[in-house]
C-alpha cells in the first residue's frame, strides 16, 4: 500500500510502507572536507566545522549553505580530511615550555641587576 | 527525548559500566571533566561514555532530519510570501542542525551511512513529538514556537556538556533557534489575536500539540548508579523533570497571556514552591509511539527512505574516482 498524507505531494509520490529502498553503501554520503571561514578581511580564517561533499568546488557550496547562511563572510576554505595532518592530545607535552627553551622566554633576559651592580662600582671608583 | 541521554532498563549490572576501564585513565578522564575540560574526539574516552554519546547526538541528528518534514509540508501552502520564505529559512535550519549533528557523532566513529540505515530501518529513534501531523497552518505555527521552544531548552542544557564536537555544533544550533522562536510566536500571536475561525484553529491545534509537548523531555528519570554516572560526565546535564518544569515555567504564562486554553486542568504553579503541577501524561502512548505506533512514523520513514533512495544515482555520478571516507576532524 502507497503512503496516504496530509502532504499532496507525498501521496502524489506514491511511496511504498515497507520496502528496503534507501539503504546505504560506504560512500553513500560522499567524503568529508573541513571548512575555513574568514569573517571579515584581515582576519585569520577559522576552522568552523565539516561538510559530506563529492568534489571540492561542491564542498564549497555546501560550506556556504551550511555555515555562511546568516551573519558575516567574507571568504571560504575547504580541504579534504584525508589531507589534513593532526598530532595527538597525547602528546601535548611537545608543546609546554621546559626550562631548555628560557631563551625563548622575555623575562627570563634579566638586565637590570647588571646594570644596578656596574652603576654603583662607577660610582665607588669616582 | 531530543538529544536527551537515556538510561536502558534492561536489568544490567550497572557496576560492569566502567569494570574493565583503565582505572588510571578513567580518573583523569574524570578528574579533566569535573575541571569544565572539554574532551575531545581523540582523547580517551570510557565505552559507555562513547556509547551513550553516539546514541544521544544521533537521535538528536534525526530529529532534526525528520523534524523538517511537518513542518516542510506546509511550504508550499504558508499564508503569504514572506511567510513562505521564513518558513523555507526555517526548515532549512532544521535539516542543517541534522547536517552539523550528525558530523558531531561521527567523530565518535559512527559513519553517517551508518546512522541513516538504523533510521530507516527503525533501530535508531528520534524525537516522538515529529510522528504526529501538522493538520492544519496553526499547528506548523504551534510546532514552530512550542516544539522549538523544547528543542533550545534542551539545547542550551546540553551545550553544557562535556564533549566539546556536540557542544560546539549546539552553540551554532542554538544561535539560529531564536529566528524559528520569534518566528514561531508571531504566526501563533497572529492567529489568536485575529477572527474567531483564526483563533479557533490555533486553539485547536495547541489541543492537538499539548500531550506530545509534555511528552517532549521524556518520562522522569530513574535514580541509578547509571543516571548518577552519565550527569558526573557531563552526558545528561539536567533531569527531564527540571526541563520540562523550565518549559512550563517560561511559557504556560505566554500562552494563557494569548487567552488560550492550554487542556490540562491540573495544570497549575504552586507558589511557594515555584513547581508547576500536571496531569502526568500518558507514558504507555509514548511509548506506543516512540515503538513505531504513532499516527506518522510509517510516512516519516518511507519519505526519508525514498529521498535516500532516488538521490543515489545524483551522488553515484558525482562522486568523484578516488573518494575516500575520513570522518571529520571535530
Ligand atoms: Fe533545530
Ligand atoms: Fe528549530
């Protein structure tokens, strides 16, 4: 029996109840790009999520009704998942300042004490 | 029953939940949650943690999905043009909140072609409250202010959880519900405020949508270990109860304000206690409901099914030779 329903264009369609239509295969819903947005010039574009898209340049279109329907865009990035690079959280570590990199650090250049002690040795020879 | 985490009663241990984690990983796991942490789709998670995730952010993905349809019904016959246009914004929305959901749960390792094959054939479940029909256009406008009223409590609950790829699409989400709310309330404002037929046709639709609303946070939830578990993860963030009493605390007086009858007549707010009292609603038409006897859930599945079905070959043609599935990064 065809699905009866308030909706004329769903009973128009004549839909079967129970069929095993729309079941999915791997690549069903396509392959994953993850999206940059910049939301005004001269800002860095952001990571805001991902879109299911066949190609890049559809990728791109989708990105646009997905994620710049409303409110402020100015540009668009998409990349493929499968391309992008990623370290672990486990390894986070990589990341914090251990005492061997002070060099990199502004406060650890300390002048002021220097300059005090020459200053009062000028000052005990004159 | 929208995004809400939900405790089986199946009569399983509810010890074996986390009996064989790493007991190390699991208190830091823990210890970073109770810190306000977010955790992320590459950190270490407990099973049932994932589980529960996948199973709630999944169902909340098809309720999206699904949701647009009575609500999509009437595009074609809204009252006017730029009713029609607001109306198309919305239920464009709606299928994007599917879109942004649904990329959530497949960072948890759930492939899309996955979650929509357990909604097609009926092994996932999504919010009981879009298996009714919307009869007429005051029941589109009272699905569009009260149902989406449920949906951003629930929502904005549930951006406060702990798993950072649900909370980050829900403050998306969220921002863009006000629209459908605002929206919502005018097309309801709009017809108690004009003829008596209008008046009349939004009265009876709130008739019609009242039991499925108060169905809509689910059936108060049991005390257990379980329950006790998934709120120190951040899973459930609030009981149905207290969600349920928000909704009625914010809007029994908006709707009373219209001069509607809202048709419980143990439906009052005691004072001193700040606690709305109801008819407890029917829990075994839920259930009836949810199980695939509600007066829409045949009609909601096949036109899901046919849309999968007769745009296979549309995807076939474009995808392109060398694609490959990687779920998404967050
Ligand atoms: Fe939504
Ligand atoms: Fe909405």
């Amino acid at each position: 029996m065809s699905i009866q329903s308030l909706d004329p264009r769903v009973t128009r369609a004549h839909i079967e109840e129970n069929t095993q239509e729309g079941m999915q295969e791997p690549l069903d819903q396509l392959q994953t790009y993850e999206v940059f947005q910049q939301k005004k010039r001269g800002t860095h574009h952001q990571h805001v999520g991902s879109v299911h898209a066949p190609t890049a340049e559809l990728a791109i279109v989708f990105a646009k009704e997905q994620y710049a329907r409303r409110g402020v865009c100015v540009n668009l990035w998409v990349v493929k998942t499968s391309d992008i690079f990623i370290t672990e959280y486990e390894d986070e570590d990589i990341f914090s300042t251990t005492p061997d990199k002070y060099h990199r650090d502004p406060e650890s250049y300390k002048v002021m004490d220097r300059i005090k002690a020459y200053k009062e040795k000028q000052l005990q020879q004159s | 029953m929208y995004g809400n985490a939900y405790v089986e009663t199946d009569g399983k241990q509810v010890n074996s939940l986390v009996a064989d984690e790493d007991p190390v990983k699991l208190a830091e796991f823990e210890a970073r949650i109770a810190a306000g942490e977010k955790i992320e789709p590459m950190d270490w998670m407990p099973k049932e943690y994932r589980r529960q995730l996948i199973r709630m952010i999944e169902q909340h993905a098809h309720s999206e999905i699904i949701g647009a349809l009575p609500e999509g019904t009437w595009i074609t016959r809204a009252p006017g043009f730029r009713r029609k246009l607001a109306l198309m914004a919305k239920v464009q929305d709606e299928v994007g909140h599917g879109q942004l959901l649904y990329s959530a749960c497949e960072t948890l390792g759930k492939s899309r072609e996955d979650m929509i094959n357990d909604l097609i054939t009926g092994k996932s479940k999504y919010s009981n409250v879009f298996n009714y029909p919307a009869v007429t256009w005051a029941d589109s406008a009272v699905i569009a202010w009260l149902i989406d009223a449920g949906a951003i409590i629930n929502q904005l609950t549930n951006s406060k959880g702990s798993y950072g790829p649900y909370c980050r699409a829900l403050d998306r989400i969220c921002a863009e519900e006000s629209f459908h709310l605002k929206y919502g309330h005018d097309n309801v404002v709009f017809l108690a405020t004009g003829t008596p037929k209008q008046r009349q046709m939004v009265q009876e639709a709130l008739n019609r949508w009242w039991p499925p609303i108060m169905h809509f946070f689910g059936p108060s939830d049991k005390a257990s270990v379980h329950t006790e578990t998934l709120m120190r993860w951040k899973v459930k963030m609030a009981s149905n109860d207290d969600m349920r009493q928000q909704f009625l605390n914010m809007y029994v007086p908006k709707i009373w304000d219209l001069g509607l009858i809202i048709p419980d007549p143990l439906l009052k707010k005691d004072e001193t206690t700040g606690k709305w009292s109801y008819t407890e609603p029917d829990w075994e038409v839920f259930k009836q409901v949810i199980n695939g006897n509600g007066p829409c859930n045949k009609e909601r599945l096949a036109v899901r099914r046919m849309a999968e079905e007769k745009g296979r070959w549309v995807r076939r043609a474009i995808l392109g030779e060398n694609a490959r599935y990687v779920a998404p990064l967050s």
